[in-house]
C-alpha cells in the first residue's frame, strides 16, 4: 500500500540494500520518511564477505534501536583470532564481535526497514536521471520486465557496491583503482570437521594473499579471501578453480587444514578491492558504503565501514531535503573521512605490511611471543566512534 500511495514521490530512495544502504533505509523510515530500498538482487542472498561483526558495528546498531538485531538471528559470538603464516600459529584475543550470515543478516535489516515503514523493491535496478531545484529523477527496471517505471526522489542515497553504475558517467567519474589492487573471493563450506570450531576467525596469511575462515549460524564455514589478481589467473565468474587452488595455496602454506568441498564450492569474486570513487555526492545524492571507497578488512571492519556510513547520511539527508547545497555535499565528504577514513588507514597499512615478507614474519613473530602487544593493534581495528544521529540546520 505504502509504494502505491507514493510510486511516483518519494522522500528518499536508497540503491542497494546492503549494511549501509539497509541501515540508512531503516534510520530514514524510523524518522518518519517515505523511503524506497531497492535491490538488484533477489533476497535473501549471499555476499563475499567474512560475515564478522564487530564492536563498532554492534555499537551502530546499537545506536538506531537495533541492538538485539543480531542475537535474534542467532549471531555466533567470536572470542578469538587464529593467525597461521609459514606453518606457524598465534592465537589473539578479540574484542567482542559475532558471526552472522550475510542472507540473515541483510535479510534481518531489510525487514527492519519494512517494519519501520520503508517499502522494498529486490530484483531492480536503478539509473539516476536529471536532477533539478525539489528533487531528483531515478528509473528502475524490474529483472524481467520490459518495462521501466520512473520516480521522483527528494534526496537519492547510493549504495549499490563496489562497482555501481547507477550514477551518470558525467557526473560520478571513474573510480579510482589502486595499482595491484587485490581482488575478493568467497564461498560457504558445509564442511563440519573440527578444525574450524565455532568462535574464531582463522586468517591464513600466504604469498598470494589471505584467507579468513569462520564458522556461520547455521555450522557452515564461511570463506572469505583477497588475491593477487595473478593468484587467481583469469578473474571473472568462471574462475572458481583458480580461486580455489589459490585458497588451497594459502592454507597449507600456513598450516592450516583443508577443508572438504573446495574445489567443488561454488566460488563469487569480487572487483578491485582497493578503490576510492571519484565523487562522493553531488546533485541531491549521496554515496556511502562501498561504492564511496574501499580497502582489504580485517576483523569485521568492512561490515563496520558499511554501517557507520549508513547511520552517518540520516542527519544529512534531514538537512538536505528542502535545501540541497554544495556546502552539504562537502559536509559528506567530511564526515566520510572523518567516521571512516581513519579505520581504513589502519586497514591499508596492515594490508601494505603483509605483502612484505620480511615484515609479515617479524610481525607473526610478535603475535607468537609478545601477543599483548598484537592484541592492541587488534583493539585498534576494533574501537567504537558511533556517528552523531541529530540533525544539524542546513548549511
């Protein structure tokens, strides 16, 4: 009933229903906007990722009501991190996190947005058209459909991944890609062996890249890596054998076990991982998540990034309904490198030391015999900075 009564106006519609575009749809309709969450893909489904939650994600949820969000999905709570490099191990302590299946957990916020008054639209895509004084045109396509259906938005939020190409070309520029950027793979394993016991993250560290290993709600192993591209040879949606001798590479160069059912897993790769786009905002939109900027996570952080991002845009959104201005597109530059900037700093120097052999050993090492100090880099991937959720006057 809510999309008829205003199929052809809306307050805010948000492209992509990830963390960041679920979180900024459920925060949105909880003030009271009409809000439309639209989704190329069915739902639930399933993402390259390493599905870890951490303390700064939980805080976020926390802050828009949603603290129990991730118990009630049955979230595996993560105590430990095992590090494996060169066939030796390390166990850290982690700052609390949880383990939840990207199907429940994006399943579990898009439905927290239904129930909050938003309206969902899955299998649709969207290309943003003109934009004037009152608002912006986007045009969606229903998977299916020879048809498109145009709709009037005050304010436009994009978060449709790393490689979104719902804004016009003329006015987003090409993003920008890291040279010898590694590039994402991922699978579930029904793998049951105990050598991945629930409440850890595994992380093999090899030449070729990283695997993350972790083991999900429902007692599947959740896979989760970044490659050289050459590691890899062909990346592209038939690549899963090179993406699975990779990933076998890399966990018997670590001394890790191999799991059952990885060749025969069904594989997703991901683009360039390292990237920052062109244009973060412009004429009544804004970027966020993913599509806004990336770099290789660790410990959950590229779930926290999402978050953060999608609680970030409500105030701006707020301010920016009737009065759109350049000064609010800066203003959401600023507050990106100011709530995410720094966490994915840590992240690219982590990322830079552990291509460097002599450095990734001497680092192990201080995992292996001096943890506590190990444990504190940890701490720091984990802090907690919840955005501000009020709304400041229109600049």
């Amino acid at each position: 009933m809510a999309e008829l009564q205003h199929a052809n106006g809306w307050d805010v519609v948000v492209v992509g229903a990830g963390p960041a575009g679920g979180l900024a749809a459920l925060d949105l309709a909880q003030r009271g906007l009409r809000v439309l969450l639209v989704e190329k893909r069915a739902f639930p489904r399933w993402k390259v990722c390493g599905c870890c939650l951490n303390a700064q994600a939980q805080a976020v949820l926390a802050a828009v009501g949603q603290g129990q969000l991730i118990e009630s999905q049955g979230g595996v709570p993560l105590r430990r991190l095992q590090l494996g490099h060169r066939g030796r191990q390390a166990s850290l302590a982690l700052p609390d996190g949880r383990a939840l299946s990207r199907e429940r957990f994006d399943q579990a916020l898009v439905q927290a947005s239904i129930t909050a008054g938003a309206s969902f639209r899955a299998s649709t895509t969207a290309q943003l058209g003109p934009a004037d004084a009152t608002g912006r045109t986007v045009t969606l396509h229903e998977r299916g459909s020879r048809q498109s259906q145009s709709v009037r938005a005050k304010v436009v939020l994009v978060a449709a991944g790393l490689a979104q190409r719902c804004i016009p070309a003329s006015e987003a520029g090409a993003p920008i890609i890291q040279r010898h950027s590694r590039i994402g793979a991922g699978c579930v394993l029904p793998d049951a062996a105990a050598a991945y016991p629930s409440g850890r993250i595994h992380m093999a560290i090899g030449r070729e890249g990283y695997v993350g290993l972790v083991r999900r709600e429902d007692g599947q192993l959740n896979l989760a890596a970044a490659f050289d591209r050459q590691a890899i040879q062909c990346p592209g949606p038939s690549s899963s054998s090179g993406a699975a001798a990779a990933a076998r590479t890399v966990l018997a160069s670590a001394g890790f076990p191999i799991p059952m059912g990885l060749e025969q897993a069904r594989w997703q790769l991901t683009p360039a991982l390292s990237r920052r786009a062109a244009v973060v905002a412009g004429e009544r939109f804004l970027v966020l998540g993913d599509a806004a900027g990336y770099v290789e996570p660790f410990t959950g952080e590229g779930m926290a990034w999402a978050l953060t991002a999608g609680a970030a845009a409500a105030p701006l959104v707020l301010a920016g309904l009737e009065c759109w201005s350049p000064a609010l597109e800066r203003r959401w530059q600023r507050e990106l490198r100011q709530q995410i900037g720094r966490r994915q700093r840590l992240c690219r120097g982590l990322a830079l030391l552990l291509r460097q052999p002599g450095a990734t050993a001497l680092a192990f090492g201080v995992s292996q015999h001096l943890p506590a100090v190990a444990e504190q880099l940890v701490a720091q991937l984990n802090h907690v900075t919840v955005p501000s959720l009020q709304v400041s006057p229109c600049p």
